[in-house]
C-alpha cells in the first residue's frame, strides 16, 4: 500500500518529498503531485534512492521525450539516455563528463528546444578524511531574480534575445581541464546537431507562466542584433543578479538522492571541491521541453 507523500519546504526554493520509492511503479495521483512540486517549485530532492538505469529511464519518461546527449561518449553503456557525471577513469580516459555544470547555467539551453527538466541520481559521492560529502550542487531561481529586477530594467529585456552556443562553451572548458581531464574537440557530426540559437532573455514557464530570466554564464555570449562588445556589460549586469548568494540553495549529497529540477525555472552549479581519488558517479537524465516564449 502507497504510504502519504510528505512534501517539506526547501531554503530559499524547493521542496524534499518523503514516502515515495521511485523503484516502484507509481500511480498516477502520487505522479502529479512530485510532477506539480516540480512545476511550480522548480527543485525537487527525493532521499535514500536506488535507481536501476532502466527505472531511472522508466520514471524520467512519465514526463516527456528523454534527451539523448550529443556527448555519446558519455553515455551509460547500453542506455543512451543516461549522461554520466564523473571524475572516474577508465586508463587516462574520463568514463563521464567530468567538469559538467562547474559554472552556472541551465541545462541544454543550447538547443531549439531546451530540457524541460533533469534528473540526477547520485550513485557515488566523494568525501573528505573526516566524512564531509564533496562536490555539492547549487541551485537558484530564475523567477525569482526575474521579480527582483528594478522595473526600467524589465522594460529593458523586453523583446531581447540571447545567443547560446555551445561549441564555444565546450572550447573554454576544454582548454581550462586539458590537463585533468582532457576531452577531445567536437565531431563534425556533434557541432552540426548543436547550433548556436537564440532564446528570449526573459521567458515564460510554460505551466505557471511566471517570467524567468534565461541567461547563465556557461552559455550566454550575446544578444542578437548586438555587437557583443554592447552586450557584454548586459549580460555581466545580469549574471551578478541572478546568483546573489541569499538567494542560492546548496544541496549537500547522499548516496542515493535523487534531485531534480526545471530547467526553465531554475540554474545549477557544481562545486567542484574534489579529485581523484575521490571518486564522483552521477546518473543524469534530461527530458526535453518546448521552445521558449
């Protein structure tokens, strides 16, 4: 028999869901109400998990299309859908994506139609001598820093439009963790599915309908129609509000957690105070969302 849900209050955003196994086959009412928590508080943490791949796949799909990474080489082996996040080696050979998210941003922004939401399932966590668990994450709303903007400055955004591009982003990252991890350049075959593209600097949730701002620091590098020289300061002005540290969660990881989060209504960073031989092993899956308006 389906124990209650227990939906608790995060600081400042979020929520964490308690008496659900996610192993188990949920019924529809249970569903929507971790779907509802999603939409509406845009960051959902779900304790003491454990997540075969194909349940992973199976729960994550109750909420749209699942994304396949251009990034294969990252893959589970055997499931495609699955991202890995880790520092872990295979020889000199980094099994997963070793550096992902270490600035801020928001998943798969660099697509037509961007992620609707991700989910990561923590499978190893590194800690320090004294137990302390590493490589938290930090979350914050986008919403939120949209309602807190001076009026002019919303009036400003109006009709704007950000360029987003993620061979650019890949380039930078590359050459700054060559040296740990190195990753090779892009295929002709990666760069042709990963076009840069253009998003509104402010869009709509497509549930609530609340204003989000959507740029981040990974992958935000202009505004079209502008010299990037003029929409550097914008863009800067931008990124330093939107992650004003009151207003930032920190998720600390347990083996097993299962976080979620809306891409629309919320950016991420990774805090990458570990190495190897710490070792850190994420499951990531992501579901696409719809064009932003």
């Amino acid at each position: 028999m389906n124990s209650p849900i227990e939906i608790r209050p995060l600081a400042p955003f979020g929520v964490e869901i308690a008496g659900v196994n996610l192993s188990d086959e949920l019924d529809d009412a249970r569903f929507r109400a971790i779907e509802t928590a999603l939409d509406v508080h845009g960051l959902v943490v779900i304790h003491g998990q454990t997540l075969a791949p194909e349940r992973q796949i199976a729960f994550a799909r109750r909420f749209g299309e699942l994304e396949v990474h251009v990034r294969q080489e990252y893959a589970l082996p055997g499931h495609p859908e699955i991202h890995l996040i880790s520092n872990v080696k295979d020889g000199e050979r980094s099994i997963g994506s070793a550096y992902a998210g270490d600035n801020w941003h928001t998943d798969l922004c660099f697509q037509r139609r961007p992620a609707r939401m991700s989910l990561l399932h923590g499978i190893e966590i590194p800690q320090a001598d004294d137990g302390t668990p590493l490589g938290d994450t930090l979350f914050l709303n986008t919403a939120d820093a949209y309602d807190r903007l001076p009026d002019a400055m919303k009036r400003r955004l109006e009709g704007l439009r950000a360029v987003h591009q993620y061979h650019r982003a890949q380039e930078i990252k590359r050459r700054q963790r060559e040296k740990d991890h190195a990753r090779a350049t892009l295929s002709a075959e990666q760069r042709a599915l990963t076009p840069d593209v253009t998003h509104p600097v402010v869009r709509r949730h497509p549930v609530t309908g609340r204003k989000c701002l959507y740029v981040n620091q990974t992958y935000s590098f202009g505004i079209e129609g502008w010299p990037e020289e003029e929409a550097e300061p914008l863009l800067a002005s931008l990124f330093a509000h939107i992650v004003q540290e009151p207003h930032v969660h920190r998720h600390r990881w347990r083996v097993g957690d299962v976080v979620m989060w809306d891409n629309c209504l919320t950016q991420h960073k990774a805090v990458g105070d570990y190495a190897l031989p710490q070792r850190r092993l994420m499951h990531r899956t992501a579901v696409n969302g719809t064009v932003p308006v």
